[in-house]
C-alpha cells in the first residue's frame, strides 16, 4: 500500500510538472498595432512621436490562466495591465501609451505566481531626456512616486493603477540639489494638458508634492515635472480604471 501511494504521488507530481511545463510565451514581438490578430510595423526601434508601442504575445497551454504586463522606463516601473488567457492556443496583446518619452523600455511577462516567464526590450528616441539624466543646473528629480495620499513626507498607497473611485491622486517627488529653485508639475490626461503647479524648493535634498482631483476620469494620466528652463527634467504615467 506504502508503495502504492508512493507511486501515486510521483505520478501527480509528474503530471504537475509537466501541465506547468507546457504554459510558455511562443513569441513576442512589439510593434505600433495589432490587426487581424498580427502585430504591424513590428521592431525594437521606436520615434517618441508613436503615439503607443504595443506587445504582442503568443502563448500556450495556458487557458484560464492570467499573466500580467509589467512595463518599464529606464529601470522605473510604469505600469501592468492584466491578460486573461482563454484559449490554450492564444495570440494577446497589450499597448503603452508613450507620451513622447524617449528611453530604453522594458516588458515583463509574468505568471500568476509571480514568476517572470519572459521579456522583451525596445529603444524610443527622441522626446524627452530620460529620468537618469534629468538635470538642470544641479537639480536632480530623484524620485516620482504615485498614491492616494502623503504622511510624514512620505507617499501612502503607492500605485500607478488607480479606480475611478478614487478621489485624489498624490504626485510626490524627492529633488535634490534645487535650492532656491522651482519646478512645474504639469497634468495631462488622455494627452490633454489639465493643469500645472508650481513648487518652491527650499532645501538641497526636499520631499514635495502636489495631487490631481481624478473626479472618476478613467483613462491614461501623465506628470511632467518642467524646469524652469522649461525641459522636461522627469515624466511617469499612471492609469485611472
């Protein structure tokens, strides 16, 4: 009987290693579409003037399973969007709206597990200089976080997906080496400009922050912190569902 269960049980776990075996991303291609399934104008090598870059994915053995679509700007997370497979044989995508914001981005596909099952890179040239070298006369912005609010110069509920639920959502930066100086904290959504503030530094190393009433607006939001030269020192984008 001992023996019995023993086989039994090597048996499951073989059967599960090999159901876990056969969930895998085919491909993944990038482009600036999708039609009739098929990603378009596919490469690696975007202008900042696309509007969005779409990932393309085929995956398999995967039906009523959900993985999800990190994207990344210069190492900084952006955002994720959550794919439910519904076939065992399916072709899905996801699009990033890019704003003009030039950089070296990265995909992560990952498992419901949290396990990183694939990724992809692409280059955008052109548009804003990226977060690493966002400078102006010793300026730094060397931190951008979202929430849904700040305590103790800190941000609360930090996330870059929001629901419309949602009352206001926190732009909180760290600047450092911006004395004396401002900077400009300026709203887009849907790539409209809303509104903009201006915030007063007044320390070599400073936490600030300023919040936009979302008033249920879903869609895709972008800050642009602006010097007073008027460069754009640093973007990031969060989405309202």
């Amino acid at each position: 009987m001992g023996k019995l269960f023993l086989v039994v049980m090597m048996a499951l776990t073989i059967t599960s290693n090999v159901i876990r075996a056969q969930v895998a991303i085919e491909s993944i291609k990038f482009g600036t579409g999708v039609e009739k399934n098929d990603v378009v104008g596919e490469s690696t090598s975007f202008s900042a003037e696309n509007d969005k870059v779409y990932c393309w994915l085929r995956i398999t053995g995967a039906q009523g399973k959900t993985v999800m679509v990190k994207w990344y700007r210069d190492n900084v997370f952006l955002s994720d969007v959550a794919l439910e497979i519904t076939s065992n044989n399916m072709r899905t995508y996801a699009y990033k709206t890019i704003f003009g914001n030039g950089g070296n981005y990265k995909v992560e596909i990952v498992d419901d597990g949290g396990n990183i099952m694939q990724t992809g890179e692409f280059v955008v040239s052109g548009g804003s200089v990226s977060a690493a070298s966002a400078t102006e006369g010793g300026l730094i912005i060397e931190d951008l976080k979202f929430g849904t609010g700040v305590e103790k110069s800190e941000i609360v509920g930090e996330a870059t997906t929001f629901s419309a639920a949602t009352d206001k959502v926190y732009c909180w930066v760290k600047v450092t080496g911006g004395d004396g100086k401002s900077i400009t904290l300026k709203w887009y959504y849907n790539n409209t400009f809303m509104n903009d503030v201006l915030l007063e530094i007044k320390s070599n190393s400073m936490r600030t922050y300023a919040y936009k009433t979302i008033a249920g607006n879903q869609g895709d939001w972008r800050v642009e912190i602006v010097g007073s030269s008027g460069a754009v020192l640093q973007a990031a984008s969060f989405i309202v569902k």
